[in-house]
C-alpha cells in the first residue's frame, strides 16, 4: 500500500524537492548550530554554495566522533523549549550520540514510520507485536508511533520476558511482529521448546532490523514462523528506524524515504562518491528535520543504492541490505570479511543451527578466528551419544573448508551442543574480540 504521492515521484521531481529542502537546511545549520557554521566556514562555504542537491558534494562530512565532540546539546539547531523528546545511543564505545525531536520532527518521524510499516502490509485495524526495546533507543518508541499512526492496533511489549511474548501472540493474534531477526528467531526456538508449532500463529509478516543479517537468515525466519520477513532500517542520528524499508512485494532492496533524507554512498577509505551499484560506506543527510539536522553523516554501515522502479510502484531510491558496519569488518591475513558473509556460509550447512558467534584473537601480531556455532536441535537429538562427537568434528570441518572456499579465510570451527550460545533479547553479540584482552 503506498501512502504518500513521494513515494512515486520521478527521479526530476524528487530532485527538485531535495533541492529546495536541502537549501533550508543548510541556511538553518549555518545560522542556529555553531559547529556547522564553524565547519562550513573552514571549508569556505556559505549557504548560497548550495542551490541543488547536485551541490551537496561540496558540503563536509559529519561523523560520529564529532557528534560525540558536541554532547550533549551542542548540535541543536532550535530553542531548548521546543524540544519534545531525546533519544540516545547506547555509548558503549564512549559517550552516547544524543539526537533531539521537536514535535514536528515527531510527526514526520511517524509518518514515515507508518510508510514503513505499510510495505509489509500493515493496515488500520490489524494488530502489531512489537518486540523492539523502548527507552533511549529508536527501534520501540519509533515504530510504535508509526502502528498507532498507521492504524494499527500496537501491542508495546518490548524485548525480554520471551514466554509472556509467546502468550501475547496466542492470545492477541497479532499479524506483524517488529524486532531482531536474531530475538525473534529465540522467541521461534522457544515455541519450540515449549510444544507450539511457530508456524501455526497469526503472524504473517515480519519487519526486522537493528542488526546485519543475511538472506539465509530471512529464508530461517519465514521457514520457522510461515511469514514475510522484511528489512527495515535506521539510525538514530538520522532519526530512528523508517529511513528505509523493504517491501513484501519485491523483498529486494530498502525504499528510501529521499523526500525527507538524501542518500550517497562512499569509499570509506578514499571519502569519493561511488557511483550506483558500487558497494561502499551510506552517507545521509536530513532534509526536514527541525531538531537536530544533520549534514552528510557516516553512518558506518556498508551497503550499496540504486533507483529504479520497483514491482511494488515504488520509484524512490533502494539501498541493499546492510552487509556490515565498518568497524565490524575482519581483516583476516590481508582478507576483509564481514559477520554477515559468514552467516551466509554457516547457514548453508543444514545440520547447524542459526545461532553463533565469531571469536578474534591475536597470535604472533596476526589476526586469528575461530567460530562456534550450534548443531540443529533434532539432528543433535538423533543422533545417540558415541557417534554425536564424531558427527560434530565432521561438520566443523565442513564449516572449516566452505569458509576457506567461499569466503577465502582459514578458521578454526567448533560445533557445539544446541542452546550453547547465548541468546539475544534485542541486538546479537556475533563478534568477540579478544585482540586487546589482558586478561
């Protein structure tokens, strides 16, 4: 269902908005945030530089280092008194990214939400499971607010407490379910465990996100629950989750929502625009937002765009899903791998399960990993006690000679027993570093 004329625009017609609005944006920046100002003006620019969204090239990057330069308050670009809400990031890796709304930015916030929600067939009326945490992060809050604009009947359950999850879908009978593959996955295993058949629900559709995960993990997904499972994606720096989404029609490449945000991709390494096609590092830049706008911002996420019209009658711009983040990338004895590529070998092998982890290690100033992954519950289960470990080493090299082949790095594999690995209730822990351990 398309709700929004945007949504069908052609390639000049969008153009012409993103101009005009990307001209707004960059006066209000230069005027009310002093660290733009500042940046602009380093770099010789003054807002009559940018007539065109063609002209965004000559504006400066932002990256995460200096949104956390400028905490807490130092990129808002309108009064404290017409702040309606902060949203924050979890600052594992130093202080938090704080993002501000005004209730405009709300508003829009939740219309694009709802649009989101619209390709995987929500509809006024029908119900919504959302399993994604409320609080700082943008993934609850976010998406229910663009249920409840939608229509929809919203079910705020949030991560955590998985039986209660598990009764609330018998009970309300709710049709999407919101949250990360991989805890949507556990609350499939714990169906399971506990004697319901996944894909006996009511779900018929899922919108996953917050995490990489690949193709094979979709295929898991819909064969455990009987559902669509889409992609969805955002950041809280840019806004939250609805910055793009995947329809059910096509389940190939994210609408980008470009009426509200512009969307380049770039050599991470070089910082040149690549052009469509060419996978590299996303860059977005807000073109609405009142808040807290912001202006070419790396977001470390890795993916590739294209336009072109989609089956679903969509002609906005589509970015392919995120195959990892820049700093989640593995350099293996000069190879770069991401997790996702990974997953995409481990999830081939039919007797394993779709739950591990990557460990990383350091051994004579080289790079070293290892993965432990679990076996399929029944296969496990099958098989009696004195063939079962030689049934496992059998299957570790399995996944040791795929990686090798098909992903061109050596590790060691472990498979072990099922519920082995810890479980997620919201983000997955895929990667542990041990590189920099003094333990």
């Amino acid at each position: 269902m398309i709700l929004h004329d945007s949504e069908t625009l052609s390639l000049s017609e969008m153009q012409l908005l993103q101009s005009s609005r990307l001209r707004d944006t960059v006066q209000k920046v230069f005027q009310h945030v002093p660290f733009y100002r500042q940046k602009l003006t380093n770099f010789t620019i003054t807002p009559s530089d940018v007539q065109t969204i063609h002209d965004i090239h000559k504006l400066p990057f932002t990256t995460k280092k200096e949104l956390r330069e400028n905490y807490p308050f130092g990129l808002f670009a309108i009064p404290r008194s017409q702040i309606t809400r902060l949203h924050a990031s979890s600052g594992t890796s130093g202080k938090p990214t704080v993002v501000a709304y005004s209730q405009e930015d709300i508003n829009m916030w939740s219309d694009i939400a709802a649009r989101a929600i619209s390709m995987a067939e929500g509809k006024k009326g029908k119900i919504l499971h959302n399993a994604y945490g409320y609080g700082l992060f943008t993934g609850g809050l976010g998406l229910h607010y663009g249920s409840e604009r939608l229509g929809m009947i919203t079910i705020p359950v949030s991560g955590g407490n998985t039986d209660r999850q598990i009764q609330l879908i018998q009970d309300f009978k709710p049709s999407v379910i919101c949250g990360t593959p991989s805890y949507v996955l556990n609350i499939a295993d714990r169906m399971v465990d506990l004697g319901i058949n996944p894909k006996k629900t009511s779900l018929q559709y899922g919108i996953f996100g917050a995490e990489p995960w690949s193709e094979e993990m979709r295929r898991t997904l819909e064969d455990k629950l009987a559902i669509k499972a889409c992609d969805i994606y955002g950041l809280s720096e840019v806004i939250g989750p609805g910055v793009a989404m995947e329809c059910h029609e096509a389940q190939d490449g994210l609408h980008v929502a470009e009426d509200h945000f512009y969307v380049e991709v770039i050599d991470p390494k070089t910082m040149e625009i690549l052009p469509e096609g060419e996978v590299g590092e996303l860059v977005f830049t807000s073109l609405t937002k009142q808040a807290m706008p912001i202006i070419r911002y790396r977001t470390g996420d890795i993916a590739s765009i294209k336009r072109e019209t989609c089956t679903c009658g969509r002609t906005t711009t589509k970015m392919s899903r995120v195959k990892g983040r820049v700093d989640d990338m593995l350099i293996i004895r000069g190879v770069n791998i991401f997790p996702s590529e990974i997953e995409h070998t481990l999830l081939q092998i039919k007797d394993l399960a779709p739950h591990y982890q990557i460990f990383v290690s350091r051994e004579k100033n080289l790079d070293t990993v290892e993965v432990q992954v679990e076996m399929q519950a029944h296969t496990f289960l099958q098989t009696d006690s004195v063939k079962r470990q030689e049934m496992m080493k059998i299957i570790a090299q399995k996944v040791e000679y795929d990686l090798k082949s098909k992903c061109l790095i050596h590790v060691k594999a472990s498979v072990v027993e099922p519920r082995s690995i810890p479980r997620s209730e919201g983000k997955a822990v895929r990667i542990v570093d041990r590189r920099f351990s003094h333990s």
